[in-house]
C-alpha cells in the first residue's frame, strides 16, 4: 500500500511506530537520518490530509411534524 | 305552562349533543391555568383532577399515555384541553396535554419525573455506551435555524473533517417538539446503514423553552435508541432529563462537537512535536557514540604512551650501561690505559684520565 492510500490512522500509527523506533533497541546511528525523514514525510502528509477533511452535511427529506 | 314557539324541545341526550357541538365550535380548544387538585388515578389507566384559582375549578379527565410529565397536588399547570358537558350532565374538560406553569411546578415535575426515571435506571451509569472514539457517520436532531446547531456544525468542521452528517431538522421548544424529535430518533434507529451517534442538540433558553427536553417520552426514547446517543441542551447550568438519559451528556451544543471529535489542529501540533522530539534523540545517540570513540581512543593512547615510556626506560638503562662501559668513565676512576708490545724491553702508552706517558717495560712475570 502506497502512503497516499493510507488512512490518516494507518499513518499515525506508523509515525509512532518509526517515533518508537528511535527509542528501541533496534536504533542504528546509520538509519537514524533515513527514518527521521521518513518521520517527517509522514507527519507533512498528516498534516495536509487533516487539513483537506470536509464534512457532508445533509438535512435529511423526512418530515418529523407528524406520524407520516 | 305553553311552550314557547320556536323553541325547540330536546331529549337530554340531544340536549347533552347540541350543547357540546356549541361549545365546540365556540371553544375547539382552550387552555386554561390553575392549581391541580383532587388528583388521582383510576384502573392505571384514567386521570382525574381538578383545576382551580380562587374563584372557581373545573373537573378534568385524561388518559395515562397522554401525561407526558408528572402533576401532583398545588402544583400549577397549564392544561390544553376540550370542554364538555358529560351524559351526566357534569362540566369537565378534556385535556389533552398537561405541563407544569411557573418556575416552582417545572422544577416539582422535573424532580418527580427525574426520581420515577432514576428509580426504573434509566439513567444508571453501567448503561452508558461509549462514543466512539472518531465517528464517520453522525445523526443530528435539533432546528437547523437555532444558534446552537450552527456553532456544533461550526465547531464540528473547525475541529474535523470527512464526517457524513445526516441533520434531522425538528422544533427543539413548544408543544410539539418531544414528538418530533422522537420521531426523528426512531427514523435514524430504522435506517439500513445505522449512524454511529445521534447527537441531539438546541442552544440555551428559558426553564419552560427546555422543558421539551423533560418529557417523558422523550427521555425514555433517548433511553431505548439503539445508536448510541450524545445530548447538548442549554448552557452549562442546565440540566435536563434527556441529557441523564444519553450515554454522553455535553454541557452546550459546542461542547457536544468537542466531546465528538478530536481537534485537527491539536493532532497536528502533536504529530509535529513528536518528528521534532527526534532529532534530541540523534543528537544524544551521536554524543554516546562520540563519548565511546572518546573512551576508546584515550585507552589506546594510554597504551601506546604506556609503550613508549617503557622503551625510554630501557633506552636510559641502555645509556647508564654504555656511560659505565665508556674507556673514560674507567680511566676516570684512576686506571690507565697501556698500549704497545707488552715484552721486556718494549716502549708502551700509558694512558690515564689526564696524561699520555711513554715508559719502557722492564719486566714481564706471569702471576
């Protein structure tokens, strides 16, 4: 899955699985400046995602005056 | 005694007709104020009571399902009702709704309908069902005209997006807004793709503009749906029963939309600071390691300074045996140095720390 079709949740979980990342055992000097930019491509792509949201109001056609 | 012409002569049943199509036709509804009196319940099913000021009170019947909010004795209520002349030929009205009248006889009904509801538990905590946590689908049930609509719908899109909102416009004040809004509860419970909340909502007003909100029906409505169910009634002070009743009461209509989504701007700011907390953490990770570079490189110039002091060593213990073994150092101590054929007869050198002496070997003897 590219990250243009994850969900901004898909995507929030990885960024917090790359945050964890630097602080397990498995953090590497050497990696270190790949997976920062990685971090901070997602965190840009969140962002904007956030920002694009619109919500579909719709009044709904049925009538509540009475029974019918 | 003659009857008078063009008098018409009734039986009492017709007379009882007539006189009730009169009153109908002159009064098709009248609401009346007063104090209740004489109330009481028949077979769990007919209600009877007086209505009465200090110059007068009239008889009242109604049936159970139409009393939507508790009346007791003393309490003022305003009764809409139709007056009619009973087959016993007493005055009665019949009403068709009841509300209480007045600050006192609201906050009694209140208190009474709030007790009745809580002893049943319908308003017991363990029936309380989450939100979930970001909705896609959302009901609304309030007046699409009301303030407090527009700011939940404001402060809904300021806070997020991507949410289908599907709006149930209804009276959320008057007489016939509990109807509708349950109506409108019960249609959005009777959809194929059911809404994840239904949020009602209505911006603040008068104890008797939110009454509405107490209405029994309504209250066990919120209750029953089987979507889970957000209230916003009034302003933070206010307290309704249909907010007790919900799985999650909100304090205002814009509180409502706080309750229901996070805020993006929030969410960002977090997701920044948590990329910015990582450069810290390289930086650190970069200061160990140059810390154990550190480390490692002192030991081995240790080592090294530690070889070199051990070769200077020996090279001075060196330079002390050859300054010893050094012909000088040994003449400088009183020897001397002979030189030439030692034969009788011979000349030979004889050198010592400060003088060359030719001489001339006498003898020679074996020791």
């Amino acid at each position: 899955m590219s990250v243009k079709d994850k969900t901004i949740q898909e995507k929030t979980i990885e960024l917090t699985k790359l945050v964890g990342w630097f602080d397990g055992d498995d953090f590497k000097l050497e990696a270190a400046l790949d997976k920062f930019k990685e971090a901070e491509d997602l965190a840009a792509d969140i962002e904007k995602d956030l920002l694009s949201l619109k919500n579909e109001i719709q009044i709904v056609k049925q009538k509540f005056d009475s029974d019918n | 005694m003659e009857k008078s012409q063009n008098q018409p002569i009734f039986s009492v049943s017709d007379f009882i007709a007539v006189f009730n199509q009169t009153l109908e036709y002159a009064y098709p509804n009248v609401e009346i104020e007063g104090e209740v009196s004489s109330f009481k319940v028949n077979q769990g099913k007919f209600i009877f009571f007086d209505i009465k000021d200090k110059g007068g009170s009239v008889g009242c019947f109604m049936t159970v399902w139409q009393m939507r909010v508790p009346i007791e004795d003393g309490m003022k209520i305003i009764v809409s009702a139709v007056p009619k002349l009973t087959q016993w030929g007493k005055f009665s009205l019949t009403v068709k709704s009841v509300w209480p009248s007045g600050e006192g006889a609201i906050k009694k009904s209140f208190e009474l309908l709030k007790l009745k509801l809580e002893t049943e538990g319908l308003f017991a905590p363990e029936r309380k069902r989450q939100l979930p946590v970001i909705p896609e689908h959302i009901a609304v049930i309030s007046s699409t005209q009301a303030a407090g609509y527009a700011d939940f719908i404001k402060i809904l899109g300021d806070r997020w997006g991507g949410i289908k909102v599907d709006v149930a416009h209804v009276q959320v004040q008057g007489e016939a807004a509990p109807d509708q809004i349950i109506r409108a509860i019960n249609y959005f419970n009777q959809q194929e793709l059911l809404p994840e909340v239904i949020v009602i909502i209505r911006g603040g007003g008068s104890a008797d503009d939110l009454s509405a909100f107490n209405d029994e029906p309504l209250v066990r409505a919120i209750a029953g749906s089987r979507i889970p169910t957000l209230v916003g009634v009034g302003h933070e002070i206010d307290e309704s029963l249909a907010d007790l009743a919900a799985d999650v009461r909100a304090s205002t209509p814009s509180n409502a939309a706080q309750i229901l989504v996070p805020d993006r701007a929030e969410i960002i700011r977090a997701v920044n600071t948590q990329v910015k907390s990582l450069l810290p953490r390289v930086l650190q990770a970069i200061n160990q390691q140059k810390q154990a570079i550190d480390v490692t490189l002192s030991a081995v110039l240790e080592t090294i300074e530690m070889a070199i002091d051990e070769k200077i060593r020996q090279l001075k213990s060196l330079k002390n045996v050859l300054v010893q073994l050094n012909p000088k150092t040994v003449l400088a101590r009183g020897y001397a140095l002979i030189r030439g054929d030692i034969k009788v007869g011979a000349m030979i050198e004889i050198e010592t720390s400060n003088v060359i002496i030719g001489a001339e070997v006498k003898n020679v003897s074996k020791r």
